[in-house]
C-alpha cells in the first residue's frame, strides 16, 4: 500500500512536471511557427501588390484579405488569431500588421503569442 | 487893520467857496446804500479823506481817475468800485507828477495803519492801469503798498494791469504786502525787481478763488509773487498763476528767508523761470505745503533752466534747507535742465534744517537730465524722523539720462508707492540710489521702468528691502561694484522674484545680498522651497532672487572663503561626472553630482562591480582616464573649483587568451549609415578563456579593397575616411583586439559590402521604426511617404482594422486556396474579403 501511494505520489509529480515543460515549449514553438508565417505572409502580400499586371489586390482590403489568405496556408500551429492592421497601402507596397495567437494550454488556461511586422516595397 | 481884514476875509472867503466847490462836486454819503460818486482825482481824495473810522465808506467810480501822487488810505474801511460800466484807476503817465518824480517816484495807492481798502468787489470792471510801457524810461514805485496791520482785497471785480516796479537798491514789486492782501481778481503783465507781480514781505498774501496771476515778469526771483521774512501765501482751490517768468529762481513763486507758501489747490502752469524751480521756489529756511486732503494743486508744464522743474524746495545757496509737506498734488509735464523734473529738494548747509514728507504725490511726464520725476540731495530727513516717507504715491512717465523716477541722495522710505513706466537713457530707469542714498521699501511696487543700466533700479548707495516690498521682475536692480541690496525686515511675499538682478562683478563669490536683520540669514532669504544643500542634491528649488545673466545664487555660508550666513553670492555650478571607464556594464556607478564655487562636496563611496575587473582604490577616482591623473578618495570631501570628470580606474583579472568572432557586413548605396568603426564592428565579438563577460574594444588595423591594394593600415583607422555608402564596393578589414593589461590579443577579419540595391534586385524589405532612415534613397517611402510610414510604424492601439479570426475560420481559408491550387486568384481575394469586412 505504501509502495502504491509512493508510485501515484510520483507519477503525479512527474504528470505535473511533463505539462509544465510542455507548456513552455507550446509556447516557444508557437512563437516561432508565428514569427515565420507572419513574415512569410506580410513579405509575399507586400510583393503580391507590387506585381506587375496583378489583378487580385485592387484595394487596401483587397490587400488584408490577400494576407490572411496567405497566413492561412503558412502557419501550422491552431488557435485563434487577432489581426491588427496598423497601416496598408496597396498603391506603394506597405502592410504593418500584429497578429496575435491565442491558444489552449492543456490545463484549459489560455495564452498567447504576438508579432508585430512590417514590410515596403523599395 | 482895515486892510488886514479884508485881506483874512479874502482868503477865508476863497478858501470857503473852494471847499464847498470840492464838497459840491462829490455825491453820496459813503454809505452802502448812498456812496459816494466819484468822477476825478480830487473826489476820490476827498471821498477817502472823508472815510470814518469804525466803519465802511463806499465810493464808485462814475469815471475814469488818474492818480498823480500817492493815494493814502489812512484809517477805516474803503470799498471802491465801478459803475455804469467798467472804470479804471491810471497812474499819471506825466514826468512832472510825484509818482513818475525822477529821483524818488511816489507809490500810487497806500494802505496804512489799520485801514482796509477792497478795490472792485462787485459792479463792473475795476482797472488799477500802471501803464508801464510808457513809463518804461522812468524810475517808478508800488502801485500798491499795503502796510503791516493795514489789509487790502483786490476784488473779482478788480484788474491789476502793466504795472511795474524796478526800482533798484529796494524789494521793488508792482504790489507789495506787509500786512494782508486777498486777491480774487486778475493781476496781469506786471513787472517787478523782486516778484512780477507781488512782493510780501512778512505780510500776509491769499489767493483766493478766481484768483488769476499771468504774464508777468521778475527781472530776479518769483515771476509772481515774492514772499520773504516770513511772509506768507496762501492758494486756493480755483486759483491760477500761469505763464508768469523769472530771470532767476522761482518762474511762478519765490519763498524765501523763513516764509511759508501754502498751495492748498489751483493751477500753477507754464511758468518759466532763468534758473531753478519753473513753477515754485522755497528756500532759506521757508515751508511748503502742498495740497491738504480735501484739494490739491496742479503743478503742470513749467520750464526750469536748472534744478525743479515744478518745485525747487529747501533750496538756496547760502543757507539752504527748508521744510516740504506734499499731503495731495499732482505734478505734470514739467522740465528741469538739470535736476528734478518734477521736484528737486535742496539739502541743508548748516543753518537751516532740509526736511521733507510726501504723501499722496501724482507725479509723471516731467523731464529733466537726472531725476526726471524727483530729485532729492543729500542732507535732507523726513518731518517725523530720519528717513523720508513716501507714501501712496505714484510717479510713472518721467524721462530723464539717470534717475528718471527718482534721483536720491537722502534716506527715503516708500510705503506703498508706485514707481512705473519712467525712462532714463543711461542708469536707474526707476530709482537711481545714489553713493551715500539710503532706498527703504517694504511695500509698492517698482515695474516697467527702462534705463540702459538698472530699469529698476541703479543701486549705488543702500538698498534696503523687507516685509512685502519687491522689484518687478521687468526691472533689474544694477549693482555696481561693492554694492549689495539689504534686506532688514524678514520677507513676507509668498512667492515670485523679490528682485531680479544684475551686477557690475560677475565673479564668484560677489556679495549681492546681505541679510542684515537680527535672527535672518542668507539660506532662508534665497530659497522659497528647497535649501542650500538640497539644490546641491540636485532636487528642485524655487529662489526668491535670480541674476539677469542667470548666474547661481547661494548661501555663503556654504562658500570657502566667505562663510557668512548673512550673504547671499553669486556663485557657479559646476558638475562632477564619474565615468566608468569601461565598456562594460558597471554596477553602482553613482550619478554625477552638482558642485558649488568653492563649495565643499563629498565624493561617492559607492563601491563599483565590473566582471573581470577590480577597482583601483590606490588611483580612483582619477582626474585622468589613464589613471595618472590627480586622485580623489572614494568618500572624501573636496572644494569644488571647476567641472570635474572623475574617471574609474580598473584592473583587468588575468587571461591567457582572447578569441575573436567576425561577421561580414552588407550596406546598400546611398544607405543614410555611416560607416564608422561601431557601425562596422558591431557583429564582431571578442572573448576570453577567463568566461567573464568583459567587452574588449576592436580596432581596425587595416583596409583593403576588392582587388587586394591595402587602402589604410595603422592602429585604429578612421574606418569612415575611407568608408562610405555612396558608391557600391567591397572592401577586407582587419582587426585587432587586446586585453586590458596589454598583454594578450587577438586579430580577425571580415568583408564590408556596400552594395548597389536595385542591382541585387532588393524589392520587398522590412522595416522598424528604429531603422526607418535606412530606407532607400530611391524608395517612395524615403520622402513622398515618409509621414505614412512612420505614422504606421510609431502606431501601438487597435490599427486601421482589427480582425478576429477563430481557427476554423483559417481552416476554410486554407481550403479555399487549396481548392484554388495554393493560387490566390482574385476571386478568392473577393470572398476573403467579404468575409472579413462586410459580414456580420
């Protein structure tokens, strides 16, 4: 009975050990799958605009909506995003966006990731 | 015998019919009611002869009379006038007559005893004519004596008219007074030796409403009147001496030896005068009293060629001094040539005391060369003390070279005064304070005055301030050397500049204030909020004194080499830096400190923590970086004499070896960067085999270019001589990096390229806001954009648009473009939108 509780009492521990370092390396990689889906994303949407002889992005919104098209296919890790768009200008090339990612940890609690990224076209 | 008779009842006979001849001729009893009709000469003598002597006799004039010898009335009281229409009363303008006598001219009219005479008091117009231009030639005498204990009215009726009195070796004046004169009448183009138109001597002279004393002529002093021996004047309300002149002192009155003039109101205008004093001179021990609470006269556009433009009081040049009450005046417009515009007040020179009190005075727009307003020479006290008060009053507007307020030389005390808006073109715009002037003020206002030097004040003598009083900061106090404003009554404004200020020395340690009251120092009179000490901290202080130059203000207490608690000196902040001396991070590094002129401040004890390093007591704190300069303890106390930097000395922990990590770095043509040796450098790292984190500097040894030809080479080039991002190229540094004891380094290289953008097809980049100048030269977002740019970059709130996007969302996102083979066409554009913007 002894050796029971012992081995319980360690596998919690080592349960709660597992999930504290798996959260923190959700977080890391989210972090990183985010960083590089945004940039990625932000750098293809200013260039798309850019093109010669494009039709698809007439307008500002056309050009968010270009984006989210693109970042949708880039990133790999799910949860919900929050996109902020602090300046666009289809005309001359220019997409200032933070986005940010709110997940689930496995205990239920939430939390978060954000880039900010802006791209011109020179 | 028969003939004898006949020959006495002959002359009885002639002598009967002559006297019921004169009898005859004159009308009237002399009563109020029946006077006596007088149409010559002899009728108003015999009229006069018949006056009684407890009682009026009346005459009137039914015409004109001339008078050949002099008038006397002896006895009773006379009241002549004239009727019908206007009559006049002429001297005899022949030589053979006794008042034109060429040796000893007769006076024309005389009151004597204790006769009364009132000329023109009613009915019409009563002319006394002295016709002086055509007796212009001949020596002549009063055309109105008026003896002691006898009394004369010159009636609102009455004209006194170019009469004139020269007659030399005697107090010539076309009326003179030793007993009482009223005048309500006009007096006009006269002319005397001693007064234009009055001379009083010892008697008694009052001008009374209506009274009106113009264009006449003094060949010396009073342009017109002349008071002396205790005479006296009294002015009235309503009353008016104008365009009088003198040739010398006293264009419109003359107050001399021991009189009295009292200006209770009236005008006293353009009245001119040769010497001093344009309007009114008193002098040799006399008084004057100007104005009383109820009424004040106005002293306005009189002209001196000297001192006072207005007034010269407590004058004289022998035996000066006098006594002056200003109780309610104003004073106007007046010009001095040299001193006092408005009022120049004489000093005693032994015999008679030089006293004055001002109260009330409306002084402005006078002139004069110094104190355009108010001159005051030394040797003069209050009434009631040894300062002189001046109280409620306002001088502004007055001009002058110096001194244009006041010009003082004597003790003054300002209560409530204000002094405003006064020019002078060289010193003291408000107050010039002269050497040896005492200025009191603990209540007033001193503001807005202009001079080239001190538009407050020129501070030569004693500037005392207490309780409320101030200078406005729109006027600095001038101190020139040795001088020092006094405060002897603890201040009591709350707030605000008690004086701004400029001083002659500017040097450290000149003493600009001395806190002279018993219990008072210097520390508490500078500072409001704060202390001497607390502003050393550096912690805010609020100063109640500022210098114009905005040299610092402090305690000398805190001074080496004064170390008096009574002053407050000019001083100068100088900062002690410590500097770490490293590029390393450097842990309790103290801040830098103020230090004072002179001043004693403690050092800091902070003892310093730098990896891979140990401070150097024996040589911290140096004066030099290479710790061979002067050494300050850590906690020692030191006299403060200029800016100090205090550098840390370190020595290095020992190492063996150095290893050094390059990075190539990439620059695109027309790049605003220079390229110096921190840009260059910035991705090389250089570290020990100690592990301690200590940051060595790089220096460039050499530099070569694409082909391999060395360009520079030496020990730390200027990498941005030969360097730059206005023509593309590659170029090979070299470096080098050694410990701090000299003894290990380390050498590495690495590639700069400064590349031709559009060249390497540089389209999409990123940006930061803290790169934004790196922006191409040829981009739109260098100039055309720039603004939108960095409005996007510097933006931190919601954005343009903020979306919320659930993961399903960008599930049926990437399903869209996936069925659209990864191709974003437009159409998929379209539904994105729509989507995102115009959905729910």
């Amino acid at each position: 009975m002894k050796q029971f509780i012992l081995v319980i009492g360690l596998a919690v521990i080592a349960m709660l050990v597992s999930m504290t370092l798996l959260s923190v390396q959700t977080k890391s990689d989210r972090q990183t799958d985010l960083d590089r889906a945004v940039a990625a994303s932000v750098k293809q949407t200013v260039k798309a605009s850019q093109a010669g002889g494009q039709k698809e992005i007439k307008s500002d919104k056309d050009m968010v909506a270009y984006f989210v098209n693109v970042l949708s296919t880039n990133i790999k890790s799910e949860g919900d995003i929050n996109i902020k768009v602090m300046g666009v200008d289809y005309k001359d090339g220019l997409l200032d966006v933070k986005v940010t990612q709110i997940y689930k940890y496995l205990n239920g609690k939430r939390g978060s990731v954000s880039i900010r990224k802006c791209a011109i076209y020179e | 015998m028969k003939k004898i008779l006949l020959i006495v009842f002959f002359v009885l006979g002639i002598s009967l019919s002559f006297s019921v001849k004169v009898k005859a001729a004159v009308d009237g009893s002399g009563s109020g009611t029946n006077p006596y009709i007088v149409k010559s000469e002899d009728d108003l003598r015999w009229a006069v002869s018949k006056a009684v002597s407890n009682g009026w006799t009346y005459i009137v004039l039914e015409n004109d009379v001339t008078i050949s010898n002099t008038l006397k009335i002896s006895k009773g009281k006379i009241d002549i006038r004239a009727r019908g229409k206007d009559r006049s009363i002429n001297k005899s303008i022949y030589w053979t007559d006794r008042v034109n006598d060429v040796n000893a001219p007769a006076k024309m009219i005389k009151v004597e005893n204790t006769a009364e005479l009132v000329l023109g008091s009613a009915g019409n117009v009563l002319t006394i004519n002295g016709f002086k231009e055509k007796l212009r030639d001949r020596e002549n005498n009063d055309v109105l004596c008026i003896e002691a204990s006898a009394k004369a009215t010159l009636g609102e009726k009455s004209v006194v008219k170019d009469c004139r009195n020269m007659k030399m070796n005697d107090e010539s004046a076309p009326i003179r007074v030793y007993g009482y004169l009223n005048v309500y009448g006009e007096i006009k183009n006269c002319e005397g030796l001693n007064g234009g138109a009055i001379k009083c001597i010892g008697g008694y002279v009052n001008l009374d409403k209506n009274a009106f004393i113009h264009d006449c002529y003094s060949a010396t002093e009073g342009g017109a009147i002349y008071l002396k021996n205790k005479g006296t004047l009294y002015m009235e309300p309503g009353s008016v001496i104008s365009d009088n002149r003198s040739f010398e002192e006293g264009g419109g009155i003359f107050c001399t030896y021991e009189s009295e003039a009292r200006i209770f109101g009236g005008i006293i205008e353009n009245n001119n005068s040769g010497k001093s004093a344009g309007g009114v001179f008193s002098g040799y021990g006399s008084t004057l009293i100007l104005g009383r609470s109820n009424s004040a006269p106005i002293i306005k556009n009189n002209i001196s060629k000297s001192f006072g433009g207005a007034i010269r009081c407590n004058g004289g040049s022998v035996d000066g001094g006098g006594k002056t009450i200003i109780n309610n005046c104003e004073i106007v417009g007046n010009t001095a040539t040299s001193y006092g515009g408005g009022i120049s007040v004489g000093g005693s020179n032994g015999k008679y005391e030089s006293s004055l009190s001002i109260n009330q005075l409306n002084m402005h727009s006078n002139k004069a060369d110094y104190g355009g307003g108010l001159h005051i020479e030394s040797v003069v006290k209050g009434t009631n003390g040894s300062f002189i008060e001046i109280k409620n009053t306002g001088i502004y507007n007055n001009t002058s070279i110096s001194g244009a307020g006041i010009f003082n030389q004597a003790p003054i005390d300002l209560i409530k005064t204000s002094i405003k808006s006064n020019t002078a073109s060289n010193k003291g715009g408000g107050i010039y304070n002269y050497s040896g002037a005492i200025t009191k003020m603990f209540s007033g206002s001193i503001n807005e005055n202009v001079a080239k030097l001190g538009g407050g004040i020129y501070q030569a003598g004693t500037l005392q301030l207490g309780e409320v009083g101030f200078i406005n900061t729109s006027n600095e106090v001038y101190l020139p050397a040795n001088h020092h404003i006094d405060i002897i009554k603890k201040m009591e404004k709350g707030s605000g500049l008690l004086a701004l200020i400029e001083t002659e020395i500017k040097a450290p340690g000149t003493i600009v204030v001395n806190v002279n009251y018993p219990g008072g120092d210097g520390e508490s009179e500078l500072y409001y909020v704060g202390t001497g000490d607390s502003e050393k901290n550096g912690d805010n202080v609020t100063k109640k004194f500022k210098t114009t130059d905005n040299i610092v203000l402090r305690p000398g207490a805190k001074v080496e080499g004064i170390l008096n608690s009574k002053y407050i000196v000019l001083s100068k902040k100088y900062e002690i830096s410590y500097i770490s001396n490293s590029l390393d991070a450097v842990l309790n590094m103290p801040k830098d400190q103020i230090g004072f002129h002179y001043e004693k401040s403690t050092l800091s004890s902070n003892a310093l923590i730098r990896e891979g390093f140990i401070f150097d007591v024996s040589k911290s704190w140096n004066s030099a970086a290479s710790g061979y300069g002067k050494v300050y303890q850590r906690g020692g106390s030191i006299v403060v004499k200029s800016n100090l930097k205090l550098y840390a000395i370190w020595n290095e922990i020992p190492i063996s070896k150095l290893t050094m990590q390059t990075r190539d770095r990439y620059y695109y043509v027309g790049q605003k960067i220079v390229l110096n040796k921190k840009e260059v450098t910035s991705k090389v790292e250089v570290k020990n085999d100690a592990g301690t984190n200590v940051t060595y500097e790089v220096v460039v040894t050499s530099i070569e270019n694409n082909s391999g030809k060395v360009i520079a080479e030496g020990y730390d080039i200027k990498v941005e001589d030969y360097l730059s991002t206005d023509k593309s190229g590659i170029y090979v540094l070299h470096v080098k990096s050694s410990s701090y004891r000299g003894d290990v380094s380390v050498t590495g290289e690495f590639k700069v390229y400064v590349l031709d953008a559009r060249d390497n097809k540089v389209e999409v980049r990123f940006i930061s806001e803290e790169f934004i100048e790196t922006v191409a030269p040829w981009s739109v977002w260098k100039e055309e954009k720039y603004d939108e740019l960095s409005k996007s970059l510097s933006r931190d709130d919601n954005g343009i648009y903020n979306l919320d996007l659930t993961k399903e969302d960008l599930n049926e996102a990437k399903k869209r473009v996936k069925s659209a083979s990864y191709k974003i066409s437009a159409a998929v554009v379209k539904r994105e939108k729509r989507r995102l913007f115009y959905t729910g």
